[in-house]
C-alpha cells in the first residue's frame, strides 16, 4: 500500500429553522440565516474534489448547491445524520428541564451512560460515525473532501481524531457553520495516522 494523504474539512450544518433545540433526526431545513452562515464559511473557498453529506436536508441542501457550483460530486448518507434524540426529539433544553430537570443535567454530565429516553445510545452513534468515517477513508483515500454534517459527528470525529474517550463527547462545543480539517496520512502498511489541522490566514 503506498503512502496517502486525505484530508477532510469537516463543517456543522447553518441554523436550522426553529433556531437551537435538540433536534436530532428532525428534518427542518436551514434559515435564512443559517444559509448565510454556510455560505459565509465556504466563501473564496474551493479545491474539494468530493463532498459528502448527512442526508438530512439542513445539510444536503447546502452540500447540493457546493457541489453544483463547483462541479464535484456529492454523496449523500444516512450514516452521518446527527444522533437520535428519542423521547427528545425536537425539544429545547428548557422544555426537558421543565418535565425532567435531573435527567438533563446527568446527560450533560455522563451521555454515555445516561441515555435519553428511547434515544439513540451514544456508544452506537460512535460506531455508526466511525464506520461512515472509514468508508470516506476507504472510498475517497488520497482526495481533498468537504463532509457537511452534525454538532455531534463532528464531536466523534474530534474524539476519535485526538485519541480521546466518549466521556470527553461534550468536551466540544462546535457552532452553527463551524469548520475544521483532520488530515489523514496512511502509511504503507495499512496504518492510518490523523491529525486536527489549524488553518492560518493565506499570505
């Protein structure tokens, strides 16, 4: 196997209408103001040779028009759709703290064993992340991606990036638009080194 680099820049999805709330698999669809944040983000940007997305429309839509501009392919997935929410779905933080202050504050403190009611557990979103992660590495290795998706894919990926446990998930405050590049060099025996990269002002 020869030697690659493939490089990911990671980027959350704009605000949704209906603004901040635990939204999970819910499929609203970007704001105005939330299309001028992604737009905003990618602007002077270029080079993607692919793009893949969450299927869900707050990025696809996005991912669709960068695709179209730049004529590059865009892969849609559900493996990279945002972690299931359950009993949640939909809610702001204030409406769960009203029906369960405490149920609240021990997902904040411990989601990995404090699962929302009928949610999905957070260990199983990790695998699910991390194999739609592989499959970019295996499908696209050696290419320069944009992967649009979700405050908590971009969380696992981080984790996963940094060698860091599912105790450090919240660790990680990504905002609407946020981007971030892990870059991925496969050496010649199969192993797979990542790094988060820190991208400074072009002179």
């Amino acid at each position: 196997m020869s030697e690659t680099t493939t490089i990911i820049d990671i980027i959350r999805h704009g605000e949704p209408e209906g603004g901040s709330k635990y939204r999970g698999q819910v499929d609203d669809p970007l704001s105005e103001r939330g299309w001028a944040q992604v737009r905003a983000a990618v602007a002077g940007r270029d080079g993607w040779q692919q793009i893949v997305t969450s299927d869900l429309s707050r990025c696809a839509a996005f991912a669709e028009e960068v695709g179209q501009r730049l004529a590059i392919p865009v892969e849609r997935t559900d493996q990279f759709r945002e972690i299931g929410f359950g009993d949640w779905e939909g809610m702001t933080a204030r409406e769960i703290m009203a029906q369960d202050e405490a149920a609240l504050a021990a997902f904040w403190q411990d989601p990995l064993n404090n699962t929302p009611p009928n949610a999905e557990p957070l260990a199983d979103f990790y695998r699910r992340i991390e194999s739609a992660w592989e499959g970019i590495l295996d499908n696209h290795a050696g290419k320069h991606i944009l992967l649009v998706g979700h405050a908590g894919m971009m969380r696992v990926l981080l984790l996963k990036a940094l060698g860091m446990g599912l105790e450090g998930f919240y660790r990680f405050d990504p905002r609407n638009a946020t981007i971030v590049r892990i870059r991925v060099d496969s050496g010649r025996h199969g192993e797979a080194y990542s790094q988060l990269v820190f991208e400074g002002p072009a002179i």
